[in-house]
C-alpha cells in the first residue's frame, strides 16, 4: 500500500483522544451496603455491564472514524504490481512494444488488429507526465526500438507510432522485449513498466517460452500484456512456391510446386491462380481439409529469358497478407557448351574422345527441348571463335593451344565464364604448368599443377575408385540418394598426381588419396579439372549410369553459381547481392510497390561489386535495374508461414505478464493503466466508510434510555 499524501498519517495520533475521553468519563461505583437493596444492586450491575459493552463500541467505532479520516486525506493505493508498491510520487519509466508483424494485419469487423494496436499504443503514451519516460518499440522480425533511450519528448514517440506501418514479417518477442528490459532495470527510483500489445499467437509466444524464462526477470518491472484481435479467425495461406529443378530453360517443361494450408475448422474451397510476369497462366479449384495443408503442381513452360516473376493467389479472407506468394526465377536459353576435342593425326581414324561428353549432355543432338546444345571444335579452328557465346567450355586432352587462345581463355574465364579441362595421354605437365598457370600470372586458368602420371592403362591390372567424395557440393550431392548411383563404382586406371591451389577444393580423392577432381573460383568463373580421361582409355566411368548426371549437375552449378539470385527472404532482412562491375552501370532497385531507390554499394577487387539492400519491409517482387543492361537480378520476400497461424495461446500459459483486455462497456485501458501503475484508490471507499460509522456511532451513542434498559 502507498500514500499520497504520508504526512496525514500523523492524524492516527488522534486515536488518543477517544481513548483518553473514554477513560476519563468512565464512572466508578461507590460501593455501599444495603441488605435490603439486593434485587437493586443486582440490577444496577446488569445495567453497568451493558454500559461498558456499548462504551466499548463507541470507543472502537470513534477510533475507527479516526483512522478513516487520517486515510482518506493519506490517500491510500493498494496494488498487486511492481508499480503500485513503488514511491506514489515517483515518475514512471515504460517502453511501448507494438507488434507490427504480418499476422496484425487480420481484420475483424472491417478494422484491422494493427490499427487498433496502434491507437491503444497513442492511449498509453498520452499518459505520461512531464516527469515520465518512455520509448516504444516493434516486435516485427527484426524488432527494434524507436528509441535506444528513454525520452520525455511525448510527441516524438507518438509520431513514431503514427508513422509506423504493418511489417510482411514474423513476431520476435525476444528481439525487442529483452532490449526494453535492460533498458529499465539501471532504473531505481522509476515506476517501471513493459507494454506489449499483440495478437498472441501461440506460433510466436511458444518458441520465445521455450527459449527465455521470464519468471526470472527483473520483478521491479511490470510486464503488461495487451491482447488484440479477435479470438478465433478463419484463415488460408499460400506457405510455399517453389521450383524444384537446378536449372529452368526457355522451352521445357517446369513444374512449380505450391503449397496451400487451411487453419480453420471445416473445410475449405480454394481458387488458386498462377502467374507468370502479371500474366494469368492457369487456374485451378481445390479443397483443403480443416487444419492441413495441400500441396498442387503448376505443369508450365517459360517462354521468356531471364528473370521472371512467378506468383501464386488464392481468394482473400480475414489475413489478405498471406494470400498471395511471390518467387524470382532465373531461367536460361537453353545453354551452349562448346568442346574443344583434340586434332585428328593425318592418316589416323578420327579423334572422338569427345564422344561421351557430347552425348551425355545432348544424346540426340537435338537444338531445342533439349538443357545442352553441344558444339565440338578442334584447338586449330578455335580462331575465330567468340568464347562469350557459350555458357561453358570444356577442353579434352589437349597438348597445345595457342597464345592468343589462352590469352583469350583467361578473359572468358575471369569474366564469368566455366572451363572445365579433361587430362589423358596428349598432356604435357610442363607446358600446362608454364603456359596455362605461370605465364598467365594471376589470371591462371588450372585450378592445380600437374606431375607425373599414376597407373598403368594398358595392362589395366590396377584400379583405383574415386573416394571421399564432397555429397555438399552441387556435382556430387545427388548422388546422396543411393537410388541414384554411386560414382565410387566407376574404376579408374590412370590419372595425373596434382597439387591443388591454395584456394582450390577437392571434390573428390583417389583411392590412394590423390586429388582425383579440383575445382577453383577464377574471377567471375569457375575451372574445374578431371585428373584422368572424358573417354575409356583411362577409366571405365563414361559407360557408368552416374557419368551423365555428374556432368549435368557440373555444368549447372557452374552456369547459376554466379547468377545474384536469392531465396527464402525474409522481411526486414538485409540482402547482399554480387554483380559484375561491367553490367552494373547506374544501378537502382524497383520495390514491390514500384518506387524506386538507390542501393548502397561496395567496390571490391576485379571487378565485383558488392550490393546491400536493406529496404526489404514489403511482401513481393524486388528487381535491381542497371540502365544499360535493363533487370539484372531479382528476388522475392514472402512472410513466413508461421504467421499464418492465428490460434491464440492461453493467458495463463505466460507468466509474469498481466493481461489488459479491453472490454468495452468496462474500464477504458486508461483507467486501468492507472490502476496498475498507482493501484486502487482507497479514499473513496474510506469516506463511504467513514460516512456509515459516524451513523452508527451517532445511532448508537443516542439510542433512548428506555431500550437501553430493558
């Protein structure tokens, strides 16, 4: 209990005075003796008695009438909060905590949780006094505070919640709630509060309960919950879109896969619509089961380079935020590969050494409908050759190649192009030592250096298996299911010992130990080197069912390792993006909503270009622009499925918090934000008391003598 005014409880000294008039008027019988007055005396003592029990009463009801009118000048305040046993003079320090996540953008009665989370987060600053402190704060994933301190400037505060907008988002409690905490536990002559306003969801509060415990808090903080939104509603989501496949050409196929949840409690009909680039391209009518989830196929064939924007929506319902998803996509001309073969020797059946890396990526020759189109060149008709056409090239047991042909390699390699070098009986370690790694400086193109050759491909009466094989990288990770092979199986029976460069990776070893396949990013490209032979010279693996997948799934990683594309944003996140300094040119970046900003950037060495998007608040589609080579790169950001869910978590689930529900018809969220923080003002009860025992006392001490003595 707290006072405002303490000094009138001095007044209880007042209880004296009933005590001292009750004793000094106290009658003392004289004692006499009259035989014959027994049946009197007897009387007279029954009379007394009655006399000292309603005295008795007088006496306590006046003490009590004093201490009523010492306590309603006190001006008592009882509480169970932090606040209400704290100083009653001493100002308060709170932080607002608004929760601006996705899931506040239900609507219920044609008025969204958020803005009504707003307008109680204007109600509590508006309380503040000149000698308070506050700030607020969001609890959108990433949370934040408006402010890092505590200020006095009112306004300002309320101006920062004006302005705030609802965030595509999830909830983190932990991210601004903790940094309230510390904020006011230095505190310690503050009336110190939290206020957090959300919908509470059980997806956001169960994960920040099962990390933190709150009841081990600061107790000189009050923490104060102010639930929002209705308590049950229906809803629907698109949680997922996505394309399976490693790489999506013009022309093929493409299956888009998408996920549709329903979180009500009957079933659901859903339209679903996909588009490409705005564009309507199918439609589809689906029934979802209460509290499950569906997933449906879009069979579709992209007809533009590039990238594209693929987007999925359903009908709108009480959460339109999560109806609709979004997904950039990079999809590729079908990709040219250019085989550099050796020459024919005069009189010699020709060379076809490139036969099982032509027919693994394009078995039927064909020039469409097809991922690969090969093209098989000997070193001598690589003249006029434009390297930049080909998304890669791969050189097959060369001996020699020219000056101005590795000159022009180098380019092509450290300009984003893909090398990917077979070895066999034509190579000469010392000339690929000095002419392709030491002549050409720091624009190399061997990711290692070559010695000796191992094994005995004639008599093939020793083999060695590729082992320790990298299943993380890209080439080798489908071969993690063992329904698709194992490339271990493949019997190697000569090869070349190899050193790898500093910042080479192995993918793969010899059955020995020895690097069996090296690769190295080289600039903007990537160079890959295979230690034996692309025929069955050297090794049996070209015949091998893993051959053409291994192939397939080189030159994929290869060709999209470089592409700036990026998946599964989510908002708020800063993203970082790679480009090429040469396709930059004026940069700027097109939001969801189509304005326009400039991203901030970062010159880094050959030619990169490092670039930082932070304004990724929006749900949608995000392009980065150059004004000479048009949209570079693209990505999307989507909320997160969990948001979707909105089954509220039961109060009594969460401790230490104190739930202020506004309860129309009942005390306004004012009223009881002040009884929280002072506590319940027991003047008034004291005067309403003190009012009945000045009636009673008058009752009682002027009852009429007759009653009194029957």
């Amino acid at each position: 209990m707290t006072f405002i005014s303490p000094w009138f409880l001095l007044g209880l000294l007042g209880i004296a005075i009933p005590v001292y008039l009750h004793l000094y008027y106290r009658k003392t019988p004289v004692q006499k003796e009259f035989p014959s007055l027994r049946l009197i005396k007897l009387s007279v003592e029954f009379v007394a008695r009655r006399k000292k029990i309603r005295n008795i009463i007088l006496m306590t009801l006046r003490i009590l009438t004093v201490v009523l009118v010492v306590m309603a000048m006190a001006r008592p305040f009882l509480g169970s909060s932090a606040s209400a046993a704290a100083d009653a003079q001493a100002p308060s320090a709170f932080v607002v905590l608004l929760d601006n996540s996705m899931s506040m953008s239900s609507v219920d009665k044609g008025i969204s949780a958020f803005n009504s989370a707003r307008s109680k987060a204007l109600e509590l600053i508006d309380q503040m006094t000149e000698n308070d402190r506050a700030t607020v704060g969001f609890v959108n994933e990433p949370g934040r505070l408006g402010y890092s301190q505590l200020t006095w400037d009112k306004e300002a505060l309320k101006k920062i919640i004006s302005d705030s907008k609802i965030s595509a988002g999830g909830t983190d409690l932990a991210s601004s709630l903790l940094p309230a905490l510390k904020l006011l536990s230095p505190l310690k002559t503050h009336k110190k509060a939290v206020f957090l306003i959300t919908d509470m969801t059980e997806s956001s509060w169960r994960p920040f309960l099962e990390r933190y415990d709150i009841a081990e808090t600061d107790k000189s903080i009050d923490l104060i919950v102010v639930p929002m939104g209705a308590q049950a509603v229906d809803n629907t989501a698109v949680t997922d879109l996505r394309v399976e496949s490693p790489i999506v050409m013009t022309g093929k196929k493409t299956v888009v896969k998408a996920q549709i949840a329903n979180y009500s409690k009957q079933a659901k009909k859903i339209r679903a619509v996909f588009a490409i680039n705005g564009e309507r391209k199918s439609e589809r009518d689906l029934e979802v089961e209460a509290n499950s989830e569906k997933e449906t196929d879009f069979e579709v064939v992209f007809a533009q380079s590039g990238m594209n924007r693929i987007a999925l929506s359903i009908n709108s319902d009480a959460l339109p935020a999560d109806n609709e998803r979004h997904a950039a996509l990079r999809v590729f001309d079908p990709c040219k590969i250019l085989i550099v073969k050796p020459e024919n020797v005069p009189g010699a059946p020709e060379n076809k050494e490139d036969l099982f890396v032509k027919f693994a990526l394009n078995p039927l020759a064909k020039s469409k409908d097809n991922s690969f189109i090969t093209e098989s060149r000997s070193a001598n008709e690589l003249n006029n050759v434009d390297f930049k056409r080909y998304a890669a090239l791969i050189l097959i047991n060369q001996r020699h190649l020219s000056a101005d042909v590795l000159k022009r390699l180098s380019e092509y390699l450290m300009g984003g192009g893909n090398l990917i070098t077979f070895l066999g009986d034509r190579t000469e370690p010392e000339w690929y030592n000095e002419n392709l790694t030491d002549n050409l400086g720091s624009s190399y193109l061997l990711p290692a250096r070559l010695f000796k050759r191992v094994g005995n491909a004639v008599s093939k009466s020793v083999y060695y298996r590729l082992t320790d094989l990298d299943l993380g990288h890209p080439a080798f990770n489908i071969f993690e299911k063992e329904e698709n092979g194992d490339p271990s199986r493949a019997r190697i029976y000569e090869f070349f010992q190899v050193k790898p460069n500093s910042s080479a990776i192995v993918l793969c070893r010899m059955s020995h130990g020895f690097p069996g396949i090296v690769e190295e990013k080289r600039g903007a490209g990537k160079s890959l080197l295979v230690t034996f032979s692309a025929d069955t010279k050297w090794t049996n693996w070209p015949v091998r069912p893993t051959w053409l997948p291994f192939l397939h799934q080189t030159l994929i990683s290869m060709i999209t390792s470089k592409e700036a594309t990026v998946k599964n944003i989510k908002s708020g996140m800063p993203v970082s993006i790679t480009l090429m300094q040469k396709d930059a040119g004026k940069l700027k970046i097109v939001l969801p909503d189509e304005t326009e900003i400039s991203p901030s950037s970062n010159n880094g060495h050959k030619g990169v270009l490092h670039l930082t998007v932070t304004n990724t608040e929006q749900a949608g589609y995000y392009e980065i622009v150059s004004d000479r080579l048009g949209v570079l790169t693209a990505f999307a950001v989507n909320p997160p499925a969990a948001e979707s869910r909105l089954e509220k978590i039961n109060l009594r689930e969460i401790p230490r918090f104190i739930p202020l529900k506004d309860e129309p018809g009942k005390r306004t969220v004012k009223d009881k934000v002040s009884v929280l923080r002072n506590g319940y003002d027991l003047s008034g009860i004291s005067l309403i008391m003190l009012v009945l025992l000045a009636i009673a006392e008058n009752f009682l001490a002027n009852k009429p003598a007759k009653k009194r003595t029957e």
